[in-house]
C-alpha cells in the first residue's frame, strides 16, 4: 500500500464523508470481464479483502481502482484469422476479400476472447480533505486520469487541478545543482538526469553515481538544465523529482516501517499504522517540497 509515485492534484469544496464515498463507489464496484469483454474497471477494497471500498482516518481517505485486461495479442488473432481464411479460400475457391476477412477477425476474436487469459492491476488514490489533496499512485498520467475518470463516473461534481508550482522544477533543480546545494530539508542523492536544448536532445545521465559539483557545473554551464534529480526528504522519503512535478521511485525508509510494525498485531492493524504513518508523512513533504518550489500557483476561482 505504501505509494511508490505521487501525481499530485487539489481538491477544492470536498464535501463527502467516507460513508457517503463508500456507497457512491459501491455502485461501480469491480466485477471481472465477461466472456466478451476485453477490459473492466471498477472499485475494490484498498485492503485487498472485505466489502469496505474505502479506508479512512481522521477523514483521509484511500481509495483503489482494480482494472482487467484479457491478453489476447494481435499475433495470436491474426494466426487464427490466417488459418481460417486459408480454409475459406480452400472452399470457395477464391480469396477473401476486405470486409470478409474484417469479419473472420472478428469471429475469431470473439471466440478466443472467453479462452484468454486476464491480467489485473489496482491503481491507489488518496484523498486529504483537510489539505486539499488527491494523489494519486501512478506512474503515468494515463493511469491516473483513468481513475479520475471512473471517480467521476462515481461522484458527481468533483473537480482536481493538477498542482502548479511558482518556480518550474526544471529551473529549481538546475539552481540546487549549480549552487550545490539543497533546499532547506533536503539532500541530493546519486542520480540525475541533464538535458541540453534544441534538437539534438543531448542528455547525461548519472546513476548511483557521486554527483561531483564541479562536472555537474560543467554540463550546466553549457546550457544543459535538470530534468530528473534523486533526493531524501528529512531522512525520511527518497524520490526523484521530474520536470513536470512527477514524484517517482518514492521509498519510505525503514524508520517509518519499523514504526508501523510496533503499533500492530494482524494484518488489518499493520494496513491502517501503514496508512496513518503514509498520510501523515505525505501531507508534511508536500509542503515542504511546494515551498522547495516557491510555492503553489494558485488558480483565480
């Protein structure tokens, strides 16, 4: 449960209570594909198990999208349909012509989907009334406004801003580098990733590597800027901050953990200290990275 990428959303006038999430959720919840059906989405229970759709405490909340998807390649269908075509040829005497053979595709497609196999992944949002957040444990935007869709689907009238910062991350992370040095809370860890303007694209990366200021200088002084920088937040949370404000590959370290280890004694008690550790944490690096970033960019109305 522990999130792994951040996209990072307000919320503005959140107006429901658990309960009242709960039972919106509940009538779109998850039921797997059909014999027919390629894909389906609905809402599980964040723990896994049970009927709750929606985890909360001291009204945040956790909330999981569990999608399907019948692995049916295109190769596999266009072996069948070659085969069937080739019998068809054999009987009439003559190819198939275009529409024919959309329809023999179409056939087989129909009678392979009920035999194909289906792969399942749950997508993780959590929602901070008090703060004003909707995060979401993506790695893409794709996944992310797929369940920012089906919530809407859920609930009406909501309403998410992606986060905008004062200073763009591209430019923040460039001056931490040139100055070697961190923003207040911060260290820079070992990877990070220069690019170079115009069309050429020419990028250095470092990987695990020592960022020595001087070579780091060196590539910004002609002209290449920041666009992915490795960090821990006060020895608590390491992640890479992109140039869109996507956070990824964040860790909780093993203090926070073991803390939530100590407070529980099953699996349930384990979920909730994880959550309740999680949410707090989150809520205090946020914004100490927006500040990191000058501050938010708050949109008039």
């Amino acid at each position: 449960m522990w999130f792994k990428n951040l996209l990072i959303y307000r919320i503005r006038d959140w107006k429901l209570s658990a309960a009242q999430l709960d039972e919106a959720l509940a009538r779109q919840a998850f039921q797997g594909c059909g014999s027919l059906d390629m894909t389906s989405r609905g809402w599980v229970p964040p723990q896994g198990q049970g009927d709750e759709l929606v985890h909360s405490l001291d009204r945040r909340m956790l909330i999981a999208l569990g999608v399907e998807k019948k692995l049916l390649p295109a190769t596999v269908i266009n072996q069948y349909a070659k085969e069937r075509a080739a019998d068809i040829e054999e009987q009439q005497g003559y190819a198939p012509g275009r529409k024919q053979l959309r329809e023999i595709k179409e056939q087989v497609t129909d009678e392979l989907l009920p035999r194909a196999f289906g792969c399942r992944r749950t997508t993780f949002a959590w929602i901070d009334p008090i703060g004003g957040w909707f995060v979401v444990d993506a790695a893409n935007a794709a996944k992310a406004e797929e369940l920012l869709e089906a919530l809407k689907k859920s609930v009406d009238d909501l309403s998410f801003v992606l986060v905008k910062t004062k200073l763009s991350p591209r430019a923040a992370m460039t001056g931490w580098l040139a100055a070697d040095e961190a923003p207040s809370g911060f260290t820079v860890d070992r990877d990070c990733e220069l690019l170079a303007p115009g069309d050429e694209k020419a990028t250095v990366r470092y990987v695990r590597h020592s960022l020595e200021a001087e070579d780091i200088r060196s590539h910004i002084t002609a002209g290449k800027q920041a666009t992915k920088l490795a960090m821990t937040w006060n020895d608590r949370i390491s992640f890479v901050l992109h140039e869109n404000f996507q956070v990824k590959r964040l860790a909780f370290l093993d203090i926070l953990k073991e803390q939530s280890e100590q407070q529980a004694e099953n699996a349930a008690e384990l979920f909730a200290a994880d959550f309740a550790i999680m949410a707090g944490e989150l809520s205090r690096f946020l914004l100490d990275l927006l500040d990191a970033l000058g501050g938010e960019v708050v949109e008039a109305g």
